[in-house]
C-alpha cells in the first residue's frame, strides 16, 4: 500500500508480510497470519520506512528463513538482498535477526531474485546459499559469488532450489521477453514496450551449474507472471505464483512429467 507523504506528491510504499497455511489436500487457504517484524526492524541499522518485499520461504538446514529485498529511496538506494529468521513458536509469527548483503558486484548494481538453496532436503553436500545468477553461486560468509560451469542462460531467480533424489536440484525460473507493440510515425520516438515473463523448470547440480531445462511455458497466458515457490508433494510439484501483480495462485505439475520433459539447454 502506499500513503500521502510529508513530500507532496512523493508516494511512500509500506510493506506489510504475511504468511499462509494451507490445507495439504485441497491446498485451500486455512488461515493467514501477518509477520511481526518490529523486532527485525529495531535492531538493524538503517531505518526502514518501505519494509521488506519478495519473500520467499526456504529453509537453510537449522531455521526457518525468509529472504527478501530491501530498498529504501535515501538510506538504500539500490535493491539488496536480506534474509530473516521466521519464528513460529508462539500465536504471532516473529521475523527476527535482519541480515542484509552487499552486493558483490558493486554499490551501484539492482540485487534481486537470488535463489536460495532449500535444505536439508539435498541428497548431497552444497556449498552455496543462494544461486545468484545463471552460472553464478553465492555464498554468504564470503559474500562472493563463484562462477560455475555449464551453459548460462538469459533466465532470472525464481523459486527455490529443491533437492531431488539423484542428487540434483530443482526450481522454477522466469525470462523476460521484450517488443514494442506500438510504433510512432516520428520515428526518433522510442516505440512503447511490453514485457512478457514465461517460466522454466530447470535441473542444477550439486555445484549450481545448469544440466536440463524445460521448455517455456506461461502459466495463465498473461503478460505478467513470476513464480517464486516450489514444493514437493505427493509426487507433485506445487509452484506458488502471482499474475499481473494483482492476484496469487498455486499450480500443481506432475513431478515425473516435468522431470521426463527436462532436456539439455540448446545454446
């Protein structure tokens, strides 16, 4: 949501955090509860007036986290990424202890869409906590990124990384298409654009380089979809995703379909 500020006409955006139960069957929203993060926030250092954004689920092999973005006009002025821990012992769920990274590849870079590993689901040993970027792992003690390799793909952070039973890993990607659907006769004026995300399942190794991808595919044929949770249940994948920034769903894929669709990336 967004008030009237002390600046005029400046809009400021207020994020607020929620977090969901399901019912495990018919996957129907049980209860929500919103995130109380007032103690995230004393303790950081920078004062936050826009909040936390982007959550994604994921757990790192002793907690509960959730990782977000940050991004604060005059104090952050370029998106970085942050992690939380998700405290749901008691009737309110409590984010605490507010980590933020900085970019590794300078100040003046928008951080957005690390992947984070999903453990202790992995069958085998991970020494990465986020895949940054497609061919790139980040880690969080060193706050560096490593170059793995395998192909790279034009393809930005999506779900999280989930382990499969070989060994590998799993998540949901997007890529975003552009062309001009509108032209002017002046032609020194730039013709209006239109995005386009479409998804992909693609297969990591245990290092985060690229073995299989899926064909692209849109969930509901519109123009903007981002999907940015995955699950396995039952022998399905369940992918959580929004359309058009306005609404949220949840798609259920079979898991042996989706793995027998995975085919070595064309270059």
């Amino acid at each position: 949501a967004y008030i009237n500020s002390q600046f005029g006409s400046e809009k400021l955006f207020r994020n607020r955090m929620f977090i969901a139960k399901l019912n495990p069957t018919s996957l129907t929203l049980q209860k929500i509860r919103e995130i109380d993060l007032s103690e995230a926030y004393d303790n950081f250092h920078i004062p936050l007036t826009r909040g936390l954004e982007d959550g994604r689920l994921y757990h790192d092999g002793e907690k509960l986290m959730v990782s977000c973005v940050l991004f604060e006009s005059k104090k952050i002025t370029h998106a970085r990424i942050g992690t939380i821990e998700l405290d749901m012992s008691g009737s309110t769920p409590k984010g605490r202890n507010l980590v933020m990274f900085d970019s590794p590849r300078g100040e003046n870079i928008v951080e957005k869409n690390w992947m984070p590993v999903q453990k202790p689901s992995l069958f085998t040993a991970v020494d990465f906590d986020f895949l940054y970027d497609s061919g790139f792992t980040y880690s969080t003690e060193t706050n560096e990124i490593t170059e793995v390799d395998g192909p790279k793909l034009p393809v930005r952070g999506g779900s999280q990384l989930v382990g499969l039973e070989n060994g590998t890993m799993l998540a949901i990607t997007h890529q975003t298409i552009t062309s001009d659907y509108m032209r002017f006769a002046n032609i020194q004026k730039p013709p209006i654009m239109r995005r386009r995300y479409v998804h992909r399942f693609i297969q990591y190794s245990s290092n985060g380089e690229i073995l299989k991808v899926t064909d692209m595919f849109n969930f509901l044929n519109k123009s903007i979809e981002f999907a940015s949770g995955l699950a396995i249940k039952d022998g399905k994948l369940l992918v959580t995703f929004g359309a058009l920034d306005s609404s949220a769903h949840i798609a259920s894929f079979p898991l042996k379909k989706v793995l027998s669709a995975l085919r070595p990336p064309k270059i």
